[in-house]
C-alpha cells in the first residue's frame, strides 16, 4: 500500500552499524569494544559540492523514499494489520506508588475507533465554524491518553491542533506566554486535562468564545461573570462515527496543517511553526531510512519528552506510530525527585530504543550503578541511545559505556544529530560507533544541507520536505527565516568535523566526514579588543569540565577586556558538597571554602587549557538565584536564553567587572 511506510530497502539492509565505523586503529587494537549490532543507514555516506559563492551544499547518497500522505495513514493501516497490538500505554493515576500503578493501554484498532468518534464530534464543530484552520484546538496539558486521542482525532479530520507547554499555565506567576500563543492562535476549542492546576490560567487567558474540554471538571466555576461552554472529553467520545467524519477526513492531504508547535523561546518571543501532514510523515521516513532497525521489529519506547516539543510530539510518538510500536508515557522527569517513576517503569518495560536528555543519562547511569534489575531490563533490548537539547558530557558517555559492557559485554550505540521545530524536526544524524561529543553528523535522506560562511562562522541551513514554509500569522519572520534559495537559516553554526590544517576551515581534507555543533550565531560577541567569542562552544565546555556542580552558564564580556561567566550552580550538589542542608541559605553555601575550591579549580582549568582572551574565561560569578521563566531567562524545557539572563540580571554582569569586585567573585589570578 502507498499510504503505509514501505520496507526497509536494500541499501539499509547492507549497512550495520559495526566496528568498521571505527578508525582502522581502533578496529585492529586487541581491546577494541564490541558493540550491540543495530542496523542503521540513510545518512551514513554523503556527497558534497563546493559552490562559487564560497557556501558548501552536503546530501545524503541515499534517496528519499516514498512516505504516507497523511500521518494518520499509518493509524488506520496498523489497526487493519495489527489491531490487537498496544500502541500507548500509561500507568493509572492514584495514590500508589511508581511500579504499583497498573498500566491504562489503548490498542491500534482502539485508538482508531476512539480518533473515528472524537473526530466526528470535531467535524460537526468545523460544519459549524467553531473550529478551523483559524481558530484550531489548543492543548494545555501534558503527555496522556485523551492529550494523543485529541491531537490524532484533529488530524483525522483536518484540524490543527498546538499542544502549548503546561507551563505557562501551571508554574508561571502569570500567564503571559500563554496570552501571546493563543492571542496567535485564537482557537476555538482549548483541552486540559482537569481544572484544578490549570483554573487560574484558564480564567486569565481563555478566549470568551471558546470551548473548554476537561477530563476531569472537579471544582469547576467560571469566575469575572464570563459565560464559556465547558464539554467533559468524556462526551466526545460518546459520539458515533458518521458522514461528517468521513467527509472530513476525505478532504486532508499532505499540505494540511496538522499542528502548530511553538519555539521555546531561547532566543526571541516564541513563534508558532506549522506543521503539515507531509512534513511530519517525511520526517518519520527520513528517520525510518536513517535507523534501519525501527523495520526489523515494532519499536517500544518508554518516554516522558512532553508532546509539547518537537522531539517528544513530533519526533518520538511518531517513531512509535510510524513503524507500529508502542510507546509507553513515561510521567517521571530528570530531577531527582521524578526519576523514580521513570526508574520504575523502566524496571518493567524494556525499550527497543531510548531517548532522553543529558541529565536523564546521567541520572539513569547513577541509579544503574546499584540496580540490577533496572540495568538487565535497560539493557535487554535497546538497540540504541539518542540525546539531544544538550551535550552529553564524556564522563556520563564513558559511564554507560562501562555499565553495557558490565552487564552485556558489549556497548550500545549513542546517536545524535542536530533537528529543530522548523523541520520536523531531524536533519541530520551522527549513527557512527565513533561519535564524539558535539558531532551531528551528515543529513538525512531528502535534506539539503548548505553551510555558509556568515559572521566569522559557519551556519548550517536545510531545505527538504519537512521544512516549515511558515510561521503562522507572522510574515516578517517567515521571509527572514529563508535565504534567497529557500534554505531555512538555523542560526545555528557547525564545522566540519575533519577540519584539516585549521587555516581555511571552508577547505576540509573531506567534508564527507560529518559536521560538528558550533553554537549559535546570534550569540556571539566581541570583547572590547575586537575578538570574537564564540559562546556556544565555550559554554558547552563550562558545563561539560563543571560536572557535577554547573548546571549551566551564562557567557558574558560584550564590549569588555575579558570573558567572564554567570554561573548557575546545581544546587543539590553544591549542598552535598559542603555538607549543607537545603535550610542554609544559598548564598551562605556558595560561601563555603569547599565549594568555592571546586569552582576556583574549574575556572583555572579552563583558563590553563584556552588559547587566547576568546576561550579562557577570566572570571565567574556563582549566582544563588535560579533563572527564571516569568522574565524569558529560562524556556519551559529548562534551556538558557542567554540574551535575557544578560539584560535581566546587568547588575549582576556589573559586579562581575568591578573594577574591585567583592569576594563572591572568584578570578583566575588573584585571591578570593
């Protein structure tokens, strides 16, 4: 069938992921590692022509296949061929403890007959205007089983609907994010999952006009005198399959729009990015040609990424739904208090493939240590790892490296790549047993890939079927996000990973060897003496050489003699190290002479190992306050805005550059 995903082709089946990624060294060492076979492809080779206008275009050798026009396609195709198998699954909610919860499933011919319903009460709505392509469904709350049977019942009949992060609505002092997106959106319908965490958002910012969905309405009052009609999702799905259904269904395509997903806001004011149907399923068929072994077995995952981001909604339950796998929603997080439900249920459920973020390795790999079960049941079946939204340090890398070969006597293979919400989101992949830390390695199937000399760096910009052509309702972001070819502009700066000789990094030995993250462009500064500092990569180091106690940096020194840092401690180690109890006030800790030792040793470190005034950062200044979101510091994923730390916190840069800064400031040369 053409709607379905095809087989994988036979240029995915001659390509294992084996040792011959490895240099021919490391292949004919006696100790060489042993590594699980996983089957990948796609974006292993590469072609690459250098162009007169000094730019590089890279493709993969591998061409695009033929993917569904629709993402639901692969819904109603695996409910025919595998109707009894699970799709999602959530442990239910109570008082129980994490692994005690029986687990809520929902199969493939389930879900169909569940998206069939919703989506009839959905098209009766669109006969009567009430929703549309301009007033959509906004979704509020997080990963659950209404959340996916909503967002697949629109895209059933043709709805866009934006999953908006939960919070905006439940953790910011005021809603103001939330007021900017569904002032863009103006939808007509808007989910939560109950009243109570989201009552106050909702009475500051839901439109009068539109009508709330809750699954569960305990304690609902409509307060201010505002009348709004309120539907318990139980509701839409009493509804029965009809004629509107199927017209409705009938007339999506591939260039429907099948969401809006906002950016996170690390840069600038989030911007709602659509989706189409094309995009979304070209983007699963990239990956599908890229990790060959989502063929060979239907994929099981075990995830908490929210759906509000691309790499959670987009990226991973489309893996599941695009190759027939189930995916289990994961409700722990990678704090300390929240990895115990994630721990739990990977105590119980094996993955065939797992995604995380840095810090959720680094808690895994922790907890593995002195847990049997949890280290056999990770480990059984994984054929891959894949991080992304941060580096993941070598320390923590080397740490599950041990952990497999202690347990498997072999590695697991970690992917990376570098992918954005304006693209679905992967453009490219590093799938090599020889991947290093910041590599993102070569593009995907269908993606063209041009890296541009711009301000001093290379930006790497993608055209492909699962680019965005807009942001909605925003004209003037949209022309500016696209160069005269049609290339989305990242912002983003790579290198290439062979960079020969580093006189004229244009020039690589062989640009076919991948390319490396390089930070991000508008970023980047000057100090006072006109040299260039290239913040992204600096602030990885910062990060990656502090283990366990940065959490993260700001890189600060525009217009001055010297890099100096803006230093956000993790807090909980800081406390271990001193000894401290979570009573002591933070800046009485970050006082103690342990603590300030580590730190003035790490910045030392840093200085000895730079190589001019760009790279050897001077000074630090330990901040006790945390970022925060109510004034753009922090996105809700937990990432940096660089620019707003700065402009929120100047008095703070002041103290760093006194000319005799007080003792919390620590200096490399000097004592403190």
């Amino acid at each position: 069938m053409p709607a379905v995903p095809s087989p994988a082709s036979p240029a995915s089946a001659s390509r294992p992921s084996t040792p011959s990624a490895l240099p021919s060294t490391a292949r004919s060492a006696a100790a060489a590692p042993r590594w699980r076979a996983t089957r990948v492809a796609g974006c292993l080779q590469a072609e690459a022509v250098h162009r007169g206008d000094g730019s590089w275009l890279l493709r993969s050798t591998e061409p695009l296949s033929a993917f569904p026009a629709r993402i639901t396609d692969a819904l109603a195709h695996y409910a025919q061929v595998r109707p009894n198998q699970v799709f999602v699954a959530r442990r239910a909610p109570g008082p129980a403890t994490a692994g005690e919860r029986p687990w809520q499933s929902i199969t493939y011919a389930q879900m169909l007959e569940r998206v069939r319903r919703v989506g009839q009460a959905l098209a009766l709505r669109m006969a009567d205007g009430e929703i549309s392509l301009e007033r959509p469904i906004a979704i509020l709350s997080g990963n659950d089983l209404q959340h996916l049977t909503l967002a697949l019942a629109a895209c059933w009949v043709g709805v866009p609907y934006a999953p908006i992060s939960p919070a905006y609505s439940t953790l910011a002092q005021e809603p103001t994010r939330l007021k900017q997106i569904l002032a863009t959106l103006t939808p007509g319908m808007v989910f939560a999952s109950a009243w109570g965490p989201y009552a106050r958002a909702i009475e500051a910012a839901l439109p009068g006009d539109a009508e709330l969905v809750l699954t569960d309405p305990a304690g609902l009052s409509i307060g201010r005198g505002r009348m709004r009609t309120m539907t318990r999702f139980s509701t839409l799905l009493e509804s029965a399959p009809g004629a509107a259904v199927e017209l409705a269904h009938g007339k999506v395509g591939p260039e429907t729009v099948a969401k809006f997903l906002f950016t996170s806001g690390s840069t600038k004011q989030p911007k709602g990015v659509v989706t189409t149907h094309r995009m979304w399923c070209a983007n699963q068929q990239q990956i599908r040609q890229c990790f060959a072994f989502l063929a060979d077995e239907p994929p099981v995952l075990v995830d908490w990424l929210p759906w509000n981001h691309v790499f959670g909604g987009s990226h991973n339950v489309g893996i599941a739904l695009y190759n027939g796998g189930t995916l289990h929603i994961d409700d722990g997080r990678p704090t300390p208090g929240g990895m115990a439900e994630t721990i739990a249920n990977l105590r119980q459920i094996s993955p065939t493939i797992y995604f995380n973020v840095p810090k959720g390795f680094e808690e895994l790999a922790a907890a593995m240590d002195h847990d049997e079960v949890l280290r056999r049941s990770l480990f059984a079946k994984v054929r891959a790892f894949m991080f992304a939204g941060a580096g993941l340090s070598q320390a923590v890398w080397d740490h599950l490296d041990r952990l497999a070969e202690r347990t498997l006597g072999e590695r697991i293979p970690i992917f990376t790549g570098l992918g954005m919400t304006e693209t679905s989101p992967s453009c490219t992949f590093a799938l090599g047993n020889d991947v290093r830390a910041g590599d993102i390695g070569l593009p995907v199937p269908g993606v063209e890939v041009k890296v541009v000399p711009v301000e001093g760096k290379l930006e790497i910009r993608f055209r492909g079927p699962n680019v965005m052509s807009e942001y909605w309702r925003a004209m003037d972001e949209t022309a500016a996000a696209f160069d005269s070819e049609g290339f989305y502009r990242t912002g983003d700066a790579v290198r290439f990973r062979e960079g020969g000789d580093g006189s004229d990094p244009m020039y690589p030995p062989d640009p076919t060897c991948g390319l490396v993250f390089d930070g991000r462009i508008a970023e980047d500064f000057k100090l006072a003496t006109g040299t260039f500092v290239s913040v992204g990569p600096l602030r990885t180091q910062a990060i990656l050489s502090g283990h366990p106690l940065v959490q993260d940096v700001v890189v600060a020194g525009i217009n001055r003699d010297e890099v100096g840092l803006l230093v956000f401690p993790r807090m909980d180690d800081v406390r271990a190290l001193a000894g401290a109890d979570r009573h002591e006030p933070p800046d009485l800790t970050l006082a103690h002479p342990k603590v300030r030792g580590f730190f003035r040793n790490w910045l030392k470190a840093m200085w000895d190992a730079g190589t001019g005034s760009s790279n050897r950062p001077a000074r630090a200044l330990l901040l006790s306050e945390p970022p925060s979101m109510d004034r753009g510091e922090l996105t809700d994923k937990g990432s940096i805005n660089q620019r707003a730390v700065l402009q929120q916190r100047a008095a703070a840069v002041e103290r760093l550059y006194a000319d005799a800064p007080d003792a919390a400031v620590i200096r490399v040369n000097g004592a403190q």
